[in-house]
C-alpha cells in the first residue's frame, strides 16, 4: 500500500512503527486481515486496496499487453506504485491507436466489459482518407460485411466533418480485429488516424495528454460496475 518494499517495511515494523489493532508488532511474519484488523503505520492507519483501475490515454507506437520482445508496452507508462498491483490492459488497441484505454487487476470487471455477450459500447474517433457519405452511415447502422464474410452488429456512425478528408465517430459494441479499419475498408475508406474516447459509461478524461493517465474517480468506478 505504498511503504516501500519488503525490506523498507522490514525496517519500519523494526523501528516500531508498525501497530496492530493498537499492539506494536516487530515480526514481519505476522498474520493480519486486511478487511478487519486495523493497521497503523507511524499513526496514520493503512487502507488496504486490493484492486486498481487506471484510465490511460493510449499513445500510438505502445502495445496494449503486459509483455513484448519489441516493443513498449501500456505497463511501461506506468510508475512501480502502480504497477506492483499488476495491472494490464482491459482489451486492445492497436499499436498505432490512441485512447482510453483501462488498466485493471480486477479480472472479474474486466471478463463483464469484455464479455461479447454484454455488448459494451465503444466510442472511437476517427479521421478518414476519402469522404464519408450518409450512404456509409446507413450501411454501418444495418450491419457491415468484412473481408472475411463477417457481418458486424449495427454500429452508430456520426459525420463530424466531411471533405476531402473525413472526421467521424463511431459506436461498436463488438471488438473484432482491427474491427473500425476494417469497417471503413468495406466502404473503400481507409482509417489515418484512430482514438477510442469511450468505453461503456467511462469517458476519456479530455486532460490526458498521450501517454498519461490517473486513477479512476470512485464514480467512475461504480458506474463501470453498474452501481
Ligand atoms: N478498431 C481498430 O481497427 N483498431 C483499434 O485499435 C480499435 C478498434
């Protein structure tokens, strides 16, 4: 819960710092539980936290995995006290996609967001080469059929700016590979930039620069959980 190491508890149940249910303790082999015995360190009482759940802005050229022989990943980004709660990402993004991305030790939330059956929705941004037409939302509302014969469920696609170049948003509630790109491809389009801004009821924070994120506010939290 952020005392240090090992070692530098060693040192702070050594110094008698370290109080149980107001009994000093010494021996680090000391059996405690966590939900009911109180824990003090140096009179400040230690609030046991079993899981974390951090809201990251994903920059592009990360890898949305705990681990890669190439590349930095989401966990790089992240500071020790952070991530010896082992925290990894709730589904994926593309290398070069940018975005709200969670990080979580919580398996049983993220199976539920990720869960096909729950159809989480997912908000992506996009800029796209080429012009995207009424037609293209009327098509992705009733389903696009994919390179592979997939047809995707009904996705919501909103024209933000239509030119030479397009800006869109896009709803999905599924998460094929490479799902959005592919998406446009079907239509002759190709995706040149990419940001997921939200996932389910959780919105990307608008103050996080690429590659920075924060802790989840508690109401973030219990909307996610559907409190
Ligand atoms: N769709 C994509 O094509 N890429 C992503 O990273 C997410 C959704």
């Amino acid at each position: 819960m952020n005392y240090g190491s090992r070692k530098d508890v060693k040192k702070l149940l050594k110094n008698g710092l370290v109080t149980v249910n107001g009994d000093r303790v010494k021996n680090g082999k000391t059996h405690v539980a966590p939900d009911g015995d109180v824990i003090m360190v140096a009179g400040e009482e230690v609030v046991y936290v079993e899981h974390i759940y951090l809201m990251l802005n994903k920059p592009d050229g990360v890898i949305s995995a705990t681990e890669d022989h190439l590349h930095d990943t989401v966990l790089d980004l992240l500071d020790e006290e952070h991530i010896h709660f082992e925290p990894f990402p709730v589904g994926r993004l593309d290398k070069d996609t940018e975005g709200l991305l969670l990080l979580t030790n919580d398996g049983q939330l993220a199976h539920e967001l990720l869960s096909p059956k729950k159809h989480v929705p997912k908000t992506y941004y996009a800029k796209i080469d080429g012009k995207v037409t009424d037609e293209d939302r009327v098509y992705f509302k009733k389903g696009v059929t994919l390179d592979d014969g997939y047809v995707t469920k009904p996705a919501e696609l909103t024209i933000l700016k239509n030119g030479d170049g397009s800006e869109i948003e896009l709803t999905i509630t599924e998460g094929k590979f490479h799902q959005v790109k592919r998406m446009f491809e079907a239509v002759g389009k190709k995706v040149v930039y990419l940001k997921r801004i939200s996932m389910g009821p959780l919105q990307l924070d608008p103050n996080l620069s690429p590659g920075e994120y924060r802790p989840l506010e508690s109401n973030e939290i219990d909307l996610l959980k559907g409190r």
